[in-house]
C-alpha cells in the first residue's frame, strides 16, 4: 500500500510546514468540569468529577476501560449529558447548548470521515455549515490539509487514505472550524505503533502552535505522559490524581495511580512505629495518605531499587529483560516475591539466571498501600 | 421478484478462491443448473412473445385505458416513493442512533404487512376509512406505504449498517450540522445504493399490485391488464411483457448508477439487500 510507505516523510514534513494563515495562535478557551455525575443504569460512569483545566492546555485523561473518561469527554462535547454538575467553556455553563453549537472540534477512535466526501471536503465540511463561501472554504481547508502534511491527498476519499492519514484529515477537520475545545477520543489507538508515534508528536506541536485547549482521553499511559501539559488519572467515575507527567510519576497520589502509570514492585513491608515502614529489613519514611495500620506492600520504582551481585544476598536472578541503556533484572525473593529492577546494561552483565543477589533500596519516603492477597 | 434478488446476489459476490478451484470440477453441473433455470424463467415469457405476436405491441400503446392506467400507477409509485422515504429514513436512522435494541423488534413489526395478506389489509382499511379518502386514488398510495415499508426498512437497515452512523452522526454534529442537515449530506449519500434498492423494490411493488387497487375499484396499471385481458388477450399479454421489459430497463439502470458511485466512494458493490464490504469481494 503506497499510502502507509509515504506515511514517515509527510507526517515529518507537516511539523515543518509554514503555520496557516489566519489560523494563528488564538486565546485559549478555560474549561471547568463541575461535579459531573453521570449514571448508565445502576453503574456510575462518572461520580463527582471535576476539573479545570486552563487556556491552551492539554489535559489528557487517562484510566482503564469503564472508569467514565469517555463518558465525560462526550459530556463535554454534547453527545452525552450529565446527570448532575455542570461543564463551563469560557466561564458560560454550556449545559443546554447542543453539541452542534458548542465549537468543539472531535477527532474520534473510529474512522469518522465522511465516506462520500472527499479529504478537501471533509475537512471544508465544517466551514460549509458555518455558511462559508465556497473559495474561501475550500482555501483554508487546503491551508490545514497542508498543515497536516496531506496537500497531495486532497481529492482523495477517505477509502483511499491509510488509517493514519484519515486520523491526519479528521484532525484538520476538527481543526478547521478554529473550535474553543479540541476533544480527542484515543484518535490513535486504532493505528499501528509506528504511526502512532509520529503522529503523537505531530498533534502535540499543531495544538501547541494553535494554543487550542484540548482533552485527550487515552488508556494508554505513554500516551498521555508524552503528550499532556497535566495528566488526570481516573477510576471508578473520579478523578484519582491529576498532575504534570513528571509528578505523576515520581510522586504519585495513591497506589492505583503508581502502579497504573508506569511499573510498581509489591513489597510486602511492616508499620513500624508513626510514619515508618519496614521493608528488606530496613526501616524508612512513608509518604502520607496510605493506611497507618494493617498489613501492608510497600511501592518501589524499577529504577528505585538497587541489586548487586552478593554471595548470600536476599535473592536470585530469574530473568533478564534487555530495555536499550537499562536492563530489567527480575530477582526472587525470599518470602516468593519476585520483584523487578532496572540497572544500566554494563553494570547488568554479571547478573545471570541464578546469580545471588542483593537487593535493596534508597533512604527516600515510600508509598504503601493495604497488602493485596 | 426474491429469484431476481438472489440471481443478482450471486452474480455479483463471485465465490472465494478455495471454492472457486473445487467447484471447476462441477462446471458441468453449474451449466446443468443454469439451463434448468434459464429454461424454467424464460420459457412462459417465449410463450407469452409468441402469443403477443408483433402487431399486439404496436396496439398496446394506442388501447384505451393503457396510458391512463399506467399513468396512475406511475404517479402511485411516485406519491408511495416519497412517502416511505420521508417516514422510513428518518425513522430508521433514529432507531440506529437512539433505539439500537429496538431493530429486532421493528425489523418483525414491518414484517407484518407481508404476513397479513392485502385482502384482509385492503378489506379492514376500506371499512375504517372516511368516505372523503376512500374516494381518491391516494388511498390505494397510503396502502402501498404499508406494503413497501418490509422492504424500505431492510434495505435502508442494511444500507446503515454497513456505514457507522452514530460516529458519523457525532462528527457531522460537533462541525456544527443539525441532524437533517446530518441526514441529507452525511447519511443519505453513503447510503444511496441501499435508497435505490428500496426504490426499485417499491416501484416494482406498485407496478404490480393486483389485490388492493382491485378491491378499491382503481384501474391500476396491473388491473387495467387483467381487465383487458377479457377483451383481447394478445394485447393484455403484450402489455405485460412490455411492462416487464421496461421495469427491467429502470432495474438495470439502477444497479448501473449505484455500482459506478459505490466505485467511487470504495463501498462495495451492489446487491439489492445489503452493501457487502469491499473486502469481502474478491478482486
């Protein structure tokens, strides 16, 4: 298929193309979710959330399937409507415009575009319900089909594009009616991981450029790390943690948000005493927020371990997994936990199946959560 | 009219390859098959031509009662046309985006009027109706809306299942269309071929009900046929063949039209029930 060969250099070329005329940087839209509620029979799709998010931001939602992310990003868009609370665009409450009304550009999982149109016309379809002439329509929609790298693919239809050039066209659509919200719904999970990648960046640098604020809702947590100004984990209808990428990461709020960003090792630890935990028997800090009593796992990073080799240490290697720079070590412990280590590849070299090993960690505050049975 | 469905089903989904290499063995039976068939269809229209002679068909256009018989069923089509169009397309678009749990349900109410035979149909409806509707002709239209809405409905239901209405519905809305404005630009177009499909249906319906315009005393095209035929018999036969003839030029013409759009937008070709994806034909 010669569309996906040519798929690498146009996508690199749209990053460089000359910005639109008269698609500049525009003021960005605030956007508040207010104590959205929304119940599909007796599950709750989104309990209470709220969420503000700034001009020109890009905030992405992230969660597993069923934890209301959807749901409330189609609560903003006007294709679902919230049981109680209220979704503010501009500071106007937008719960009674339709979705037709609302300038919101969508970019959606599946295929979206208009079978019988072609690429040009798709992406003029928005300008043509807002009344526009029909040269001035068709020119700013060939402006954004080059801003998208996809000028030669104009008078194509949507069967003759890739999966990554149709997602290409409809984010120029969606682009093209210069909409106060961009609302992406996991626009490039149905793709293949080359494509997605490229075309992660590309969205990343059109949506800063134009400074359209925009929701992103993906399940995939590389994803959302990459892309987003603020992440927002979700779970169970609610907003878990939201925070900048790095936060996220190093300081998560809770233990569904460190192990559902990112790889967590279980270690079951003890309370010893207010605020300190014991774990591969040395006593530290606990980060507040986790229970104070009971039995309980500690919360370690791959790369918040260390190992070394160690006659009589407190494990064994039972697999290696080569990363690039770093090397995941999987050591046994006693007690049958078996946790993984991240350590720079030379260093990783000795440490075959079967070597003895020593495990153990930082001074730093760790994370615990109740211990999982 | 199901043989004629099922001769354009096969003709147009050619078999997969496997089955294509195992069934040359058979051509022989294929062509065996194919006679009988042939024979069975085209053996009565041979009698019927030659009954006909060649002066029946220069008559049938200057006996009276042909052009206004075929004229009011011409119209009736028309009028039963746009009427199952304007209420089964909104109404089968809405049960797709809205109601998706509802299709089982409506796809066995409009089999109804097929279960039911036109006699009790026409029979209860003439009992009921004012006496201002029973007058008119467009009674017998209405009627033909109840007839034709099985076949409208599976085509059009067929026609939108193989597009994603509720994404298409959404992006169209979030670019600022109005759910007719929806329907007209996004939804009709990409469902064109399953629109002619209902079409033909229904014009071929109306243009050869007998029962009901009978029973409700309007000399249809079918009835004026039927009547004539009392009266000259070569001609009543020659004007069922021509009317054959030219329902066959308006059907060919369709799947004509339709197949070249469908090549365009990359749906697949065309059978009278359903658009079956491209991928699924071979090449």
């Amino acid at each position: 298929m010669t569309a996906k060969a040519n798929e690498t250099e146009t996508a690199a070329a749209a990053v460089n193309a000359p910005l639109a005329a008269g698609s500049g940087p525009r003021e960005g839209t605030p956007v508040s979710l207010r104590n959205l509620s929304r119940a599909f029979g007796a599950t709750k799709a989104l309990d209470g959330m709220s969420l503000d998010i700034a001009p020109g931001e890009l905030v992405a939602l992230l969660g597993p399937s069923g934890c209301g992310k959807t749901t409330a990003l189609r609560i903003v868009a006007g294709f679902e409507f919230a049981d109680s609370g209220e979704v503010l665009v501009g500071g106007r409450d937008v719960s009674g415009v339709p979705a037709s009304k609302r300038d919101m550009g969508m970019v959606f999982q599946s295929y979206s575009l208009f079978p019988n149109m072609n690429a040009l016309d798709n992406v003029a379809f928005g300008l043509r319900m807002r009344k526009m002439g029909t040269t001035q329509r068709r020119g700013k929609a060939g402006e954004l089909l080059e801003m998208v790298g996809l000028s030669p693919q104009a008078a194509q239809f949507p069967h003759q594009l890739s999966g990554g050039q149709q997602q290409r066209v409809a984010l120029a659509r969606a682009l093209a009616i210069e909409p106060r919200v961009l609302l992406l719904d996991e626009p490039l999970s149905a793709l293949d991981a080359k494509v997605r990648l490229q075309l992660r960046e590309q969205i990343r640098t059109l949506q800063q450029r134009l400074g359209t604020t925009t929701i992103f809702v993906t399940h995939d947590q590389e994803e959302a790390l990459s892309m987003a100004d603020r992440v927002g984990v979700m779970r169970n209808g609610k907003l878990e943690q939201i925070a900048e990428p790095a936060e996220l990461y190093t300081s998560p709020a809770t233990a569904f948000v460190a192990e559902f960003v990112g790889t967590m090792n279980r270690l079951p630890g003890e309370l010893s005493g207010p605020g300190t935990v014991t774990v591969l028997g040395v006593s530290v800090a606990v980060i507040e927020g986790g229970p104070t009593s009971g039995l309980v796992d500690v919360l370690l990073r791959p790369e918040g371990l260390t190992v070394a080799p160690a006659e009589g240490g407190n494990g064994i290697v039972t697999g290696r997994t080569f990363l690039g720079a770093v090397t995941r070590v999987a050591v046994l412990l006693s007690g049958d936990t078996e946790v993984r280590v991240d350590v720079p590849s030379a260093t990783a070299a000795p440490m075959t199946l079967g070597t003895a090993v020593q495990v153990g960690l930082p001074a730093a505050p760790v994370l615990v959560a109740p211990r999982e049975s | 009219m199901a043989a004629l469905t099922k001769d354009l089903d096969i003709a147009t989904a050619p078999p997969p390859p496997a089955a294509r290499s195992r069934r040359r063995g058979s051509g022989a039976w294929r062509w065996v098959v194919m006679v009988i068939a042939g024979v069975y269809f085209l053996l009565p229209l041979y009698a019927a031509l030659r009954f006909a002679g060649l002066s029946g068909f220069g008559d049938v256009f200057t006996t009276p009662g042909f052009g206004s018989s075929l004229w009011l069923s011409i119209r009736l089509a028309a009028v039963t046309w746009v009427i199952t169009m304007v209420l089964m397309i909104p109404t089968t678009v809405y049960v797709h985006l809205r109601m998706p749990r509802m299709r089982r349900l409506l796809e066995g109410a409009t089999i109804l009027p097929i279960v039911i035979p036109p006699v009790v149909l026409i029979v209860g409806v003439l009992q009921v109706m004012p006496l201002a509707l029973r007058s008119t002709v467009w009674l017998l239209a209405l009627e033909y809306v109840v007839l034709a809405m099985p076949f409208a409905y599976r085509a059009i239901d067929a026609g939108l299942r193989a597009i994603d209405v509720k994404t298409l519905t959404e992006a169209a809305g979030s670019l600022g269309s109005g759910l007719f404005s929806t329907i007209w630009r996004v939804i009709l177009p990409n469902i064109r071929t399953a629109v002619l499909s209902a079409t033909i249906l229904i014009v071929a319906l109306v243009l050869g009900e007998f029962t009901m315009a009978s029973l409700d005393l309007q000399q249809t095209f079918p009835v004026w046929i039927v009547l004539f035929d009392q009266e000259n018999a070569q001609i009543s036969v020659a004007a069922s063949i021509f009317a054959l003839v030219v329902t066959w030029i308006f059907l060919m013409l369709i799947t004509v039209i339709a197949t070249r759009q469908s090549r365009r937008t990359g749906r697949g070709q065309v059978t009278l029930f359903t658009v079956a994806p491209r991928e699924t034909i071979g090449n």
